[in-house]
C-alpha cells in the first residue's frame, strides 16, 4: 500500500508542508468552557475604584461597610427615662489588586518556513482566549481560598455552604444545599456550574430541562441552556473535579485507591466585585535581533481586582505586590469580615455561594 501520511516537517513545534505552503492553519478547538466567567455573578465597585485610583499605591486597600443598626425598643411613656441608644457596626476588608502578563514568542526563521503565514499573527489571535483561562484560574485559587481559610468565621461559611451527597448527586440536593448556606437569602442563588458527569446523572433522571424556543418556522426547539429547578446550569469539566490518591500497605500489599468526587458550584448575582486596574504598557512587541537569528516577543499585561463578597484578604502569607494564584488559594490569607471591634463576622447567610460534593 502506498504510504499515505502527509509530507509535513515540523520546526520549533509548528507543522508546515514544505511543497505547498498554505496561509491557513487550522486552529485546535477551545479546551475550556470559561463557565464561571461567562456567569452573571461579577458586579462593578465604585468604592474600589475610586479607592485605587486615589491613593499612593494601586497595590493593596481597606474599605469600611456600614453595618446594621440595631436599636432597642423602649416604652415611650412620658415618664420611663430611655437608655442609651446603640450606634452602627463598622466592618472592615481587606482588598488587593494583582498583575498577570502573557508572552508569545516566535522565531524569524519559522516565518520564513511558511511564506505569507505570520506565526506572531497567530499567537496574538489567541491572546484572548488565554487571558480568559488565565482570569478564571484566578477566580478558581480565590475560592479554594475562601472554602480553606482557618479563620473562625469563615470556617463556618465553609461547614454551612459545603453540602456533602452521600452517592451520585441528588434531586433536591440544590434546594437543600442553598437553604442551608443561606436561609432565607436563599433566593439570592440564580445557576449552577458543574462537570459534565454530574449533568448526565441529572439528565437520566429527568432533572435537567432544556430551555426552548420557537424558530421563524413556529417549530419549538431545545437549546443548549439548561435548568435545575429554576437555577440556570452551566457545564464546565476544567475545575468541577477533584481527585485523590491515597496508598496503604508496602511491597506486594500495596494497595493504591482513587476517589473521584465532583464539585458543582451555586452561585449568586453580585458575588464577586470586579474591576480593571491601570497598566502603563499593557501590550508591546519586543525584538532579539542576535537570539535564535531573529526573534520576537509579544507581552500582554492586565492588572485587575477581583473579591469575594463579605471577605477580607489578609495578606498573611504574600511575597510579593501581586498575589500568585497559589497565594490566593492559601486559606491563611483569608477571613470573613469583621467589624471593628473584632466581635462579629459579617452575616455568610448574605453571601450568594456555596458548593455541593458528591461522587
């Protein structure tokens, strides 16, 4: 049989066919979904702006929320003298911004391989879409933060907004994993987030329904949006996940085990404050002329601020201006908002999150 594979050559990792130069390569679809910052969960802070903006350094702030007032009720007679009033609790959080940058780099040389084909065009092409991974892997580490934080108070934000499913993922698990995050408040919640084995469970068992609508020809149609109840669900398998292995016994007794168990995330409108923060070159091409015969570089930098509702970030355990993701998902640098008097936490039944395991 005659041989049938392609006449490709590859230099420096990109494939090119050295009879035929093409000015198309065709692009590897997206891996990830970016659920979580396609959801309608981010809200605009004027108070951080306005915060970053006015004062020396961009890098860390503390901003003061007014608490409740909680007067006693006293008879009001004409003769019972009233008691002293109480005044409004003050709370207090913590908010630091932090610094990415993304680098494409390219040889002259693979250029000339691919006459009328821009390698760098390429790269920027996909700038974006890394930026989106990029973003989102943060928001992931703050979470982790939050569930893993040793302060008092938000370890029973992480007791009460943690619903624990014994087998596969249930019916009501959504209605009683919100109601015991948040009570009342519970209505706060609006979609769901979670791995794709998680919604096959649902949709076997006639959970999950498909959103329709009628096209121009009056026929009624499904979409690809689904609802749990009447939570809106988002699939995404990228950090819906978690895996563990544990080994027990040596030698011929070793015994290795994995335990799967699948996150799916509830999330409310205004649970995270977002905003963009200044940077003096966000984008700029840089060339090596001796490296390599020619090289280029293309940098991308964003700072931004993006933070949790009715937390404080601490900066107990930070090395430098801008937190890494590792930094923000360590648990020490945590806490739920205190007044200032450091006697209450700032109510978590007000914070629109919380997670449901199951297997």
């Amino acid at each position: 049989m005659p041989d049938t594979k392609p006449n490709v050559s590859v230099f420096d990792g990109n494939t090119y066919n050295p009879q035929a130069f093409g000015r198309y390569i065709e692009s590897l679809p997206k891996e990830r979904e970016n659920a979580l910052l396609n959801a309608n969960i981010f809200e605009s802070d004027e108070q951080i702006r306005d915060m970053f903006a006015n004062q020396s350094t961009t890098a860390y702030g503390v901003i003061p929320v007014k608490g409740d007032f909680k007067g006693e009720s006293q008879n009001y007679d004409g003769e019972t003298d009233l008691k002293t009033g109480d005044g409004v609790d003050t709370y207090y959080y913590g908010v630091h911004s932090y610094g990415r940058a993304v680098v494409g780099t390219e040889k002259d040389f693979t250029k000339d391989l691919i006459p009328g084909l821009d390698p760098l065009d390429q790269i920027a092409s996909k700038f974006a879409e890394r930026w989106d991974d990029i973003n989102e892997d943060t928001i992931i580490a703050i979470l982790n933060g939050i569930f893993a934080s040793t302060d008092p108070g938000a370890q029973e934000f992480a007791q009460e907004h943690t619903f624990e499913v014994n087998g596969t993922i249930t019916e009501d698990a959504i209605y009683d994993a919100t109601q015991k995050a948040c009570g009342d408040k519970n209505k706060k919640f609006k979609l769901a987030i979670m791995h794709s084995k998680v919604a096959t469970e649902l949709a076997k068992k006639q959970l999950l329904e498909y959103i329709k609508y009628t096209d121009s020809q009056g026929i009624q149609r499904n979409t690809n949006i689904a609802q749990w109840g009447d939570k809106t669900v988002l699939i995404d398998d990228a950090y819906t996940i978690e895996s563990k292995t544990t080994t027990t016994g040596s030698g011929e007794n070793t015994v290795t085990t994995t335990t799967i168990k699948y996150i799916t995330y509830v999330l409310g409108e205004g649970l995270f404050k977002r905003e963009p923060m200044p940077v003096d070159v966000p984008f700029e091409r840089d060339r090596e002329a001796l490296k390599a015969g020619g090289t280029t570089n293309l940098i991308s930098r964003q700072r931004r601020v993006v933070h949790p509702k009715g937390f404080s970030y601490l900066m107990a355990n930070q090395a430098t201006k801008s937190p890494t993701d590792a930094e923000f998902a360590d648990g020490a640098n945590w806490g739920l908002m205190q007044n200032a008097k450091k006697d209450k936490y700032y109510p978590h039944k007000f914070i629109p999150l919380c997670k449901i395991v199951s297997k």
